[in-house]
C-alpha cells in the first residue's frame, strides 16, 4: 500500500506540519516514495458525537446498504469519527473498520423506560434490571445509552437506579450517555454522574460548573433543535401549545453557556440527511461560540474526548484536509481537499491535485 503524506498548517496549533502516514499510524519521519495526497489546512479529521446512522425513519430496523450510504456521507464530508449513542440493531463486524466507514464509537440499542421512547427502538429492560443491562452493552463495545426522560409529564428515570447504571458501567471500563431534554432529568443526569449529556435541552444553567467539575460533557445537537423550533414557530397556534418552544429557544445560550463554563461540548447532529457536520458548527458560531471552539467541539476536543489524539506521531492516520483556514471561513468545511482515515484516502475533491 503506498504511503501517504499530507503537509500543510495542522490544528489547532496551526503549526506546519509534514506528516506520513506509516500503515494505520501517522509520522514525522520522511518516508522515501511518499505520494503527497494534499496541501492546505489539515484537522485530524471532523468527528460526528451524535448520530445514528443505519435506519431510513424512526423504528425501522438497521439496513446494512443504508448504513453504508450514511457512513459514506459522513466520509466526503470530512468526518473520520463518529459516535452512535444509539443504533436500531447491533452494527455488522465492518462497521467502524471498513474502508466505507469512519471509525465508530457506538452503544448498541438505545435503554428505555416502559412506555417511553420510539416504537420498535431500543430495549426497555425493568428498573431493577437496567443497570446490569448497561453494564454487560457498555462492556462489549465501550458505552451504553439511556432514555431518561421522553414526552413532557412521563416519569424520569430515578436517580438511583441511574447512579447504579453510572456505577456497573464505569467498573466494566465503560462510559455512560443519556437522553434528556427536560429540566428535571437534566438534575438527575448530573447528580447520577453520567458520562455524557445528549441533547440537554432544558438544562439548569446554575448545573454547568457541576458537570465541568466531574466531566460530564454536553452534546447540545443544537442545529437539529433549532430547525425543529422553527417549524414549530411557523404555526403561531402550534407554537403556542407546544412543551418544546420554552427550551429549544434558550438551547443556544445554554450551549454558549456550556463553552463559557468549561463543559465538555461536543458536536452531533443527530438527524439526515448525514454528512452534516458543518451545519452544526455554524449553529454553535451562531450561538456565540468562536469558530475555533466549535471545530474543536467537532474534531480534536471531540477526538480527545474519546480517547484519540491529533495530528502528533503515533496518531492514528486520520485527516480532512482544506484550501484555507476553517476558523476564518467556514464555507471551507463544504469542500475538504482528500479525507484519509486509517492512512487511506477515502475522498478527494474532483480536480484537486
């Protein structure tokens, strides 16, 4: 296989870099015969924190071509990472590894209440059962899911059955993330310790410094939440009834919020078509927070958070390369120049060189 060398001004330092990649692994080292894939602005890749790929609609199950197509998607659009906090089935051995793929952080099917969550998704084991069954998932693949709150006025999850699930996830090696996009299960989410905050609409702001003390990160999907605002504010009668408007409208200073605090916060997007990575670093720039912290929350904050490093030798092998600087114009973020995971090259814009 022939070694592949990007060079260019790497982030965030911005820094120049010259890097090969040596099998699966990126070096400083020169390697003799090295075919220059790219020159520009170089991230170790964009990641996706939240996304579900694989089902066309809400309750289908997993379909192996669909997932494929999404993860390709992803691919061409610069994401060499993902994280699935929620699958409609047990992903095939490929995913994650295939050249098609990124690599994939992933918590299987998502862990529900009774009565609560989408029709045909996810499990719904008894309160008494749920930490166990978190346990033996986050222990096969890194992380489980947890739908602690759904439709206004259904229960939420009691903090003690998810203090437990926090507790048997993080002695098999695991991480925990929730579902939540009400107040209250924002409180429990953060007193039980959790791993990761998805969506977090409703949040107490007075809860942020708790959750940059223990780590708790924050993934607002914030483009997804605003879309769904809007069309709910285009029928002023709709808007008026719905539980969604009060949080969705302050979901944005919250995030900003969230940054100022020093959370954890994490780019996903959590909707299709995939592939949109960009739009929700837009959202967060729009939100106030500085483009810099908002392609970090979607590339090497992201990558670290999971546990991956950027572009240093012994990296895995993983770039989205880009004319210019992003943090200065983020149309860059539409047209990366060669994508390389794994040290293959995957994308590369018709007509670069």
């Amino acid at each position: 296989m022939a070694v592949l060398r990007v060079r260019g001004f790497g982030l965030p330092e911005g820094e120049p870099v010259d890097l090969y990649a040596d099998g699966d692994r990126w070096t400083s080292d020169p390697v003799a015969g090295a075919e220059l894939v790219a020159e520009g602005w170089i991230l170790p890749g964009l990641v996706d924190a939240h996304t579900h790929p694989g089902a066309e609609t809400p309750g289908q199950p997993l379909d192996d071509g669909i997932l494929r197509e999404d993860l390709r998607a992803h691919l061409e659009s610069g994401v060499t990472l993902i994280r699935a906090p929620g699958l409609a089935g047990d992903p095939p051995d490929w995913f994650g590894r295939a050249d098609e793929s990124p690599r994939a952080f992933h918590a299987g099917p998502w862990l529900a209440q009774h009565g609560q969550f989408m029709e045909g998704w996810g499990r719904r084991p008894k309160p008494a059962d749920l930490p166990a069954v978190a346990a033996e998932q986050a222990a096969r693949t890194g992380w489980a899911k947890v739908v602690i709150d759904w439709q206004l006025g259904d229960d939420v999850m009691p903090v003690e059955v998810l203090r437990e699930a926090v507790t048997r996830v993080h002695a098999v090696g695991g991480r925990l993330a929730v579902h939540s996009q009400h107040a209250a299960g924002g409180v429990v989410a953060v007193e039980a310790g959790v791993d990761s905050v998805e969506h977090g609409m409703g949040l107490d702001p007075e809860l942020l410094s708790r959750m940059a003390a223990q780590g708790t990160a924050l993934t607002p999907t914030l483009s997804v939440i605003t879309a769904s605002l809007a069309k709910i504010n285009a029928d002023p009668e709709r808007a008026r009834k719905s539980w969604y408007v009060p949080g969705a409208s302050a979901h944005a200073r919250l995030t900003a919020a969230a940054v100022e605090a020093g959370v954890t916060v994490l780019a996903g997007t959590d909707s299709r078509p995939h592939g949109g990575i960009a739009h929700e670093i837009r959202a967060l720039v729009a939100a106030g927070v500085s483009p810099h912290q908002a392609i970090a929350a979607a590339s090497w904050t992201a990558r670290s958070y999971l546990g991956l490093p950027g572009l240093v030798d012994g990296a895995p092998a993983d770039a989205a390369v880009f004319d210019g600087d992003p943090r200065t114009d983020l149309g860059q973020l539409d047209k990366p120049r060669a994508v390389i995971v794994r040290g293959k090259r995957v994308h590369r814009r018709v007509g670069s060189q």
